[in-house]
C-alpha cells in the first residue's frame, strides 16, 4: 500500500475540490492519502514521512513549493495542471485519474531536477528549484551587489539585483532577463543580472561545484527571494552564499525525455 501525498493551491477552488476528489478515489488503487495546503509547506513536511508519491495539485508555483516540502525526503512528484504554464506539471485533470492507476503500479521514468542551497548570514538555509534573487526593494533605485565566486571577486553589480537560477528556473526570471535557457537535466548554476547600469551585463553559466556569494551594499531596502514565494528583507553588508544543493527535486513522467522541448516551443512561442 503506497502513501500518498496532496499538495493543493489554497486559492484555486477548483484544486482543493479536485484534491478532495482524488483524496476519496485513492484508497481504491489501494493508497492511503494525506492532504494539505501547498502554501503550508511546514504542514507538509511533517506528514511527508514514509511517503511515496506527490500529487501537486495547481500550477508550476505550486510545483514549486511542493518541491521545497518534500526536497530532503526526494519524493517523486506528479504535477496536475490547472494554472497557465505548466512546464514542470505532467497531467491535466481530465487524465490524472485515468493515468494514477499505472503511476502508483509504477509506470513512468524520474526526471531529477537540480537544486540550490541559500544560506542568509548562517542563520537560516533554503532549498530551492528555480532561482534565488538579491534585489532592490519597493524603491526604485539599484543596489550594488559585490559577488563573489569560489572566494574570488567577480564584480560589484550596479542593478536592480542579481539572479542565481537552477536550469528548471532558467525558463523563468532569469530568460525575461534576457539570460540562456538551460537544458532541464544541467547542473550548472546560471548567474544573472538584472537591468545593469554601466557595469557588467553578460548572464554566466557556473560549474556545479561553484559557490557564489552576494553581499549587498545599498542605503535603501533590498530583498532576498526564494523562487519568488518568500521574500525576506535585507540590510546594507548582508550577505547571502548560495551553491548546489544536495537534495534534488524528483518528478514522475510518462511523456518521453524529449517532451521538454514540444513543451519550451508550446509555452513559449505558441502562446
């Protein structure tokens, strides 16, 4: 009997009303079901134990937060799509109850995802999918943001903030920043300014093993971002030091490896 996980979008009516229904269909394929918010993301992480399957119920944010829920435990997630874009979701609703059937008997292939580590001043760590920003606040003037690479001075940036972006974050803010699309599987790590004023402007693919910190120098408010969800103030001389993380994020998928580029041109080109 496998233990299954629902993560639904709190906001969305239709994903709670949809998480109920499979809540209740479940225990016929012979799961035992939890649900919960996917904006309680602490709620989740103490039911995920012993649990083998996600169904993350709502659009890519909410693909996001599960992945940040159940990141140490690496359990395998199944995106149901009722958002916009959907790049990380596999299934709509009018197939996820004909398709969980064979994905609980263990059809599909695990599409690992890479991961980074933020650590804000050694106070407190996340685990991120898609991208960490230090940026400006709600005021419109640049930062300076001295990054530094393996302990080496790369540059102060004179901008509106600096992304760190995971290769599944690199279709996200870090492309409307005019940075490169990574393939899904990469590793690498994507540097990336935004709007730079007379100084250094090109985005740069780092090695895995780097480790990157941004120390913000600024006299207003600045922000640290996590995936666009948790955003936390920063004050002048803080710093935040981000590399690989060691957890990966796991999806389950029945299309074929090849699906991401049908979904890159689908989402991206054929709106």
């Amino acid at each position: 009997m496998k233990r299954v996980g629902i993560l639904y979008h709190p906001k969305i009516a239709a994903a709670k009303a949809f998480a109920e229904e499979l809540a209740g269909f479940l225990p016929s394929l012979n799961a035992v079901v939890w649900l919960c918010s996917a904006w309680d993301e602490e709620g989740a992480k103490a039911q995920v134990e012993n649990t083998g399957l996600i169904l993350s119920i709502g659009g890519d944010g909410t693909i996001l937060r599960s992945a940040r829920a159940v990141a140490p435990q690496s359990i395998p997630i199944v995106g149901i799509n009722l958002g916009r874009l959907g790049f990380l979701t596999e299934l709509s609703v009018d197939e996820a109850r004909d398709r969980l059937a064979d994905l609980l008997a263990g059809e599909g292939w695990i599409d690992e995802r890479a991961m980074l580590q933020a650590e804000l001043e050694g106070k407190k760590s996340f685990h991120v999918l898609n991208d960490i920003v230090v940026g400006r606040g709600d005021v419109a003037r640049v930062i300076h943001v001295e990054t530094i690479i393996d302990g080496a001075h790369l540059t102060t940036y004179k901008a509106d903030g600096v992304i760190l972006s995971t290769a599944t974050g690199s279709t996200g803010y870090s492309l409307a920043s005019g940075g490169p699309i990574l393939h899904p599987q990469s590793r690498e790590i994507l540097l990336n300014p935004i709007s730079p004023h007379l100084t250094f402007s090109n985005a740069m693919v780092l090695p895995a093993t780097s480790i990157v910190e941004l120390r913000v120098r600024t006299d207003h408010q600045a922000i640290l971002s996590i995936d666009g969800q948790i955003n936390l103030a920063l004050e002048s001389g803080d710093t935040v030091k981000v590399n690989l993380s060691p957890h990966v994020a796991r999806f389950l998928r029945t299309q074929p490896p090849t699906f991401f580029y049908g979904t890159l041109m689908k989402r991206l080109v054929h709106k």
